[in-house]
C-alpha cells in the first residue's frame, strides 16, 4: 500500500489542535498503510508550537516544521509538500473544517479512479457568512474566464497528491504561490471529490477580507495576462473617445453646432476619464513589475526555524 503523509498547515490553533491531531490520528491508525502527519507551525504567537512539541515527543509519527515568524499559509503548504516522502499526501487545515474522516473515502476515491490529485469540491460551508459565500463563488468564476488555466470551482487546498504531482511541485521556483492553481496547472488526472465543509471548530477565520483580497489577487496576476490586454483595451478605447470628442469640437467649431469655449464640464469629464484610464494602466502594469521585483530577489519562500521528528 502506499504511503501518506497528511501536510496540515497551522497558525494561532491552540484551541483546536490538539482535537485535530486526535482526529487525523484515529483515522490514520484505522488504515493498512505507513501513515505520517506533518504540522507546520505558521509563526504562531500563542501555544501551538509548545501542543505540537508535546505531540510530537509522543508520537514519531508525527513531523514538526516550526517558522521563524508567519510567512503564509501557501508557505506552510510548500514546506509541507518540500518534506513530504511518501507516496501520497493530502493537504487539510488544521481547523476541522474539512473533517479528517473523509481521508479512507478520498483514498478510495483516488484507487477506484486511478487519480494523480483528488481535490474536494464543497457542495455547503457551513458557519461563513452570505458575504464570503457569494465572493467565493463569484471569484472563482471570475478567475476561470480571465485565466489561461481552468481551475475548478468551490475547492480550496484540501486534496490528496501523489507523488508525480510532488515531484513536479517542487520544481516551481516562484515564491508567490497559489497552490491550487499550481496543482491544476500540473495537469495529470484529477478527479473531484464532493462534501460538505463543517463550521470552524474554534478560533478565528485566518483569511479576512484584506489576506482573500491580497490572496485573490497573487491568483489572478500568476495565473493570467488578461489584465494586461484590458488596460491595452481601455487605453485603446480612452484614446477612440478622445478623438470623436477632438473632431466634434473641431466640426463644431467650423459649422457653428457647438461652442467648446463655455464648456468647461466636458472638459472635466475627459480630464476625469483619461486620467482614470492612465492609473488603471500604471497599476496594472505596477502589480506585474512587483511581481517581477519580488521573484527576482530570489528570497526564500520561507526560513524553518525549529523540526522535530
């Protein structure tokens, strides 16, 4: 049988890790096969890190990564997915709202298939409000018509890997990651797994609107050039309007239709629009240029400070 390792991120989960680490373990014992878990301690400030050393000096089963500080949670996975050696691995949250009980269904699902990645499609969410229900569904819409990638829709990072998938994985060198999109740009087959998201065990959501919107937009300019040819179309459409409203004035002017002089409202009007149009362009063209300056430093994606196991 081959062997799993469950990557499992986590940052300020004090109040709930322990009940993770106690769930994933009894599913894991149940199953015919060398079973792993690897907790990555996000740069917690409470006591995650001191529960997952206690953990771990019981259970050698069980590998600690440890950062110096927060570096994100597509870090956290990386790491995991760089330390992973099994044959399979499945990446879940450390907040329960993907229950570990679904693992022997996914594994099933994955040999019944004959699947290189099962990622799992979350028919409910249960415990989130309508706002981010009704953003998430939109924005992964959205991200499909303007990638050049099809991802699929409704799913975050809880999936199962296979080692091709892995081996492949750690060969992107960018440092801004979407990691499902990564893994659906991979390729090989994939096959999706349907269920139903439980509300968050404890604690606090670690995406607010500020992280989804930064974590949206690392999705949108990695993944498409779209915004790229939009600016191109605005500026295109800006500069079209610009001179309808030049030959107006000037017709106007000569056959007497119209008196450009007192109007100082059109004026502020194509001041306004241009003017619009040129930020838009500027930062447009700002987020790749960060972009590059960000891969080019060559920084490393993240710094372990402490492994245990």
């Amino acid at each position: 049988m081959d062997s799993l390792s469950v990557i499992v991120p986590c940052y300020n989960e004090e109040a709930v890790i322990e009940t993770t680490y106690r769930r994933l373990k009894s599913v894991l014992t149940a199953l015919d096969r060398e079973t792993h878990i690897i907790f990555i301690n996000d740069g917690s400030d409470d006591r995650t890190l001191e529960i997952l050393t206690a953990i771990a000096a019981d259970d050698k089963t069980v590998k600690v990564l440890s950062f110096s500080r927060n570096f994100g949670h597509q870090a956290a996975v990386t790491a995991g997915i760089h330390n992973c050696l099994t044959d399979l691995a499945i990446i879940i949250d450390a907040d329960l709202q993907d229950p570990p009980e679904l693992i022997p269904d996914i594994l099933s699902c994955r040999e019944r298939e004959k699947a290189n990645v099962v990622y799992c499609v979350r028919r409910s969410r249960a415990g989130e409000s309508r706002l981010k229900l009704w953003t998430a569904r939109k924005f992964y819409r959205f991200l499909n018509r303007l990638s050049e990638v099809d991802f699929p829709v409704d799913t975050g990072d809880f999936r199962l890997i296979d080692s091709r998938v892995m081996e492949q994985f750690k060969r992107f060198k960018e440092r801004g990651k979407y990691i499902r999109g990564l893994i659906s740009w991979v390729g090989f087959r994939q096959v999706p797994f349907y269920y139903a998201r439980d509300a968050r065990q404890a604690g606090i959501t670690k995406y607010p609107f500020k992280r989804m919107f930064s974590f949206a937009a690392t999705a949108l300019f990695y993944f498409s050039k779209k915004p790229l040819l939009i600016a191109v179309g605005l500026g295109f459409t800006a500069v079209l309007i610009g001179i309808i409203c030049a030959l107006w004035y000037i017709f106007g002017k000569i056959f007497g239709y119209t008196h450009a002089e007192s109007g100082w409202t059109s004026i502020m009007i194509g001041m306004i629009f241009f003017g619009g149009v040129q930020l838009l362009t500027i930062g447009v063209l700002g987020q790749y240029i960060g972009i590059l300056f960000d891969e080019i430093k060559e920084r490393p994606e993240y710094i372990i400070e402490k492994e245990i196991n």
